[in-house]
C-alpha cells in the first residue's frame, strides 16, 4: 500500500536528537505514513536506535553506501521514500502534535502541489549560540490554510535580499509537503530534486517557480530544532561551530559561496550565493539580479551574533566594497558589542502580521524537541 505521506529524515550525527524527533512522528495518529531515516555513515548508535523503535511498516533506515554530505542525504533520503507527499524533517527537528491530521483535512479539501508554513522553532540546550538555549518561539496563528501563489514567496526573497529571514517564508521541503508529481517533474529537468548544496534554500525556490498549486498552512506542522549539530548555525559561531561547519564542508559537491563574493562565513553571502545560482539555472529567474550593496548590508548585520566573527566579517565586507568600487561611507559598520546577549522573552509582531510568542525552555523543563512538541500543543490547543 503506497503511504499518503513520507516522513524522511536524513541523519548523520545524533542518536539523542534523533530519538526526540522521532518519538515527535511515532506520536502522529494514523496508519498512512512511513518514516524513511537515512543514515549517511553516522555512528552505531543511530541504527541501534532505529531499531529499538521501530514499529512494523512505519520505520524504513537506510544506509548510505559511502558519505553523501547534506545535499547527497537528502537526495538520497527523498529518492528511497514511497508517499505522495513528502517532507523533510532534520534529526534535530520535530512535528507538531497532529499536524498530520492537519495536512489531511487540507489534503481532503483542495490538493495543492505543495503546501507549507513557516515553523516554530526550538533551540536545544546545547545549542552553539548560549543565548538562544532552551528558547521556543511559537508562531501562535489559526488552524486554517489558503491558498496562493509560491512564486510570489520567490519574488520576495529575491527582492528584498535586506530581509535575510526570506528564505525561511519560501515553500521548501523542510518547512512542507511536496507531491510526488511536482518532485518528479523537478527530477526530470534538473537531474535531481536538490538543485544545490544549500537545499532546504533551493527546494523552496525551485517548488516555488514549478508548482502548479500551492498552500499556505498559517499554524505551523513542525518544529525546526537548533542544536550543537545545526550545520546553519555553525557558520554564526566561529570557534563552537567549526567541527561542523568543516564537516559540512567536506560533503560538498560544488562551492557554498559563489566566486563573485568570496569565501565567508555570513548567511548574508551564503543567501545571495544560492539567489545567483538559481537566477543562472532557471530561465523563470533569468530577470532577478543580485544587489552587491545588500550583500554588504547584510555581513554588517551579522558582526555582533559572534565576536569571534568580528573582525572577519567586517574583511568580507570591506573586501566587497573594494572589489566593486562601491562608496564606503554608505556602510555604517556597527561597534564590536562588548556584553553578553540577553534572552528576549514575551510577544512579538512582525512586519507582515504575523505574531510570534518567545519563551525560556529551561525553566519549563523543556529540554528536547519532542517535550517543545508536547508544551506548544498544550499552549495553542
């Protein structure tokens, strides 16, 4: 029988995170989903797991015959599931409480192509950022989902490259669901899904220009986990992230950053990598330039997340500047921050209306992904 969905979840690292995400899917009720863990030549300890939990039918663990990296993992997670419908979850994340009895009252109304939302988000306790430990952001919105146009999620984070947190409002795999149809047919013109190494980035624009339909789900199914293991993270945290950063590195097919921007560790010139790769790949983006001036922007954002980082970025961008001959005095580069970054709790509105609610974990005991599943469920019920 051919599941409604798959859950695949591309593993390399963690047993710990990987048994709370997976305790996050076995809590969905229901028998029309399989789970696919792909473990890209991590330790025993992850096979180990997997069996210990699993349940007839539901738990599919493949290994990989060699590593793949991140990219190669969730290709090869993706090409081995059976579902109609397919996300991704890494094995630091989570679903929410029912969020498959969600995805099939929306399933049942309208059969969008693709359908997604923007997720919560969890911070694990040994999360590389100290100040982001323990911390859950809710995005505290109705049960309902609407349909609309994904490109225009592309145009905006094309558009606006100033507002670096674009990419997380794109319709990807690792914040939805994508049909079989539309992976296929994105199979059959690129030669594989994951068009580039950055790929929760790119599946949400290249869903975004080849959907026929799609939805948006405006109260999240999942939970994006923030651990020591977080290879996004680990670019922000220079000396703490290094490991992993390397590690992610050295899976890589192809540069993470493009040569016109040179080697650095900002999401700024990361971003703006993936915006010119895909502009140069796909004809529906042949139109979209990348502003140089906003890449800088963007590097001088991020000179205070890490003081290790400082002086560094502040070399990116000054070599940016050079390169292009841009006017110097248009950059204001932000003092070095001497103190300890606070944590910020409380309610918080956002420019396009949404409302998110920020807590502590740690004194609510919320110590991994599956309790963060547990406490937002019990707060939005």
């Amino acid at each position: 029988m051919i599941p409604q969905f798959s859950i695949c979840i591309p593993a390399y690292r963690n047993p710990v995170t990987l048994e709370a995400c997976l305790r996050t899917v076995l809590d969905q009720p229901g028998d029309d989903f399989e789970i696919v863990v792909s473990d890209d030549q991590g330790p025993p300890g992850i096979r180990t797991l997997v069996e210990r939990l699993a349940q007839p039918d539901r738990i599919r663990y493949l290994r990989t015959p060699q590593r793949l990296g991140l990219r190669g993992n969730f290709e090869h997670c993706v090409t081995h599931s059976r579902g109609r419908y397919i996300t991704i979850l890494g094995d630091d994340d989570g679903l929410c409480r029912n969020a498959l009895e969600v995805a099939r009252t929306l399933l049942a109304s309208t059969q969008p192509e693709v359908f997604f939302w923007f997720p919560h988000i969890y911070w694990w306790p040994d999360a590389l950022l100290p100040h982001k430990r323990w911390m859950v952001y809710v995005h505290a919105h109705a049960k309902t989902a609407r349909l609309i146009d994904p490109r225009e999620y592309v145009d905006r984070f094309f558009d606006d490259p100033r507002n670096v947190w674009l990419f997380e409002r794109l319709p990807s795999i690792y914040n939805g669901f994508v049909c079989r149809a539309l992976l296929e047919r994105i199979k059959h013109r690129t030669g594989s899904y994951f068009c580039d190494e950055v790929a929760d980035v790119s599946s949400g624009i290249v869903n975004g220009i080849m959907a026929t339909s799609a939805a948006l789900v405006e109260r999240p199914l999942s939970i994006r986990g923030l651990s020591a293991s977080s290879s996004g993270v680990a670019f922000r945290s220079k000396q703490a992230g290094r490991r992993v950063s390397d590690d992610f590195l050295q899976g890589m097919r192809t540069p993470l950053c493009a040569p016109e921007l040179g080697e650095s560790s900002a999401l700024a010139v990361h971003l703006a990598s993936v915006r010119l790769r895909a502009a140069r790949q796909f004809a529906e983006l042949a139109d979209k330039a990348i502003r140089v001036p906003d890449v800088v922007h963007g590097i001088l954002g991020e000179l205070n997340e890490d003081p290790a980082r400082y002086d560094e970025l502040v070399a990116d961008a000054q070599q940016l500047v050079t390169r292009y001959g841009l006017a110097g005095s248009e950059f204001v580069v932000p003092p070095r921050f001497s103190g300890e970054h606070a944590k910020l709790v409380g309610v918080e509105a956002l420019e396009d209306g949404w409302v998110f609610i920020a807590f502590d974990g740690e004194p609510l005991g919320i110590g991994d992904i599956h309790q963060a599943a547990l406490f937002i469920d019990s707060l939005l019920r």
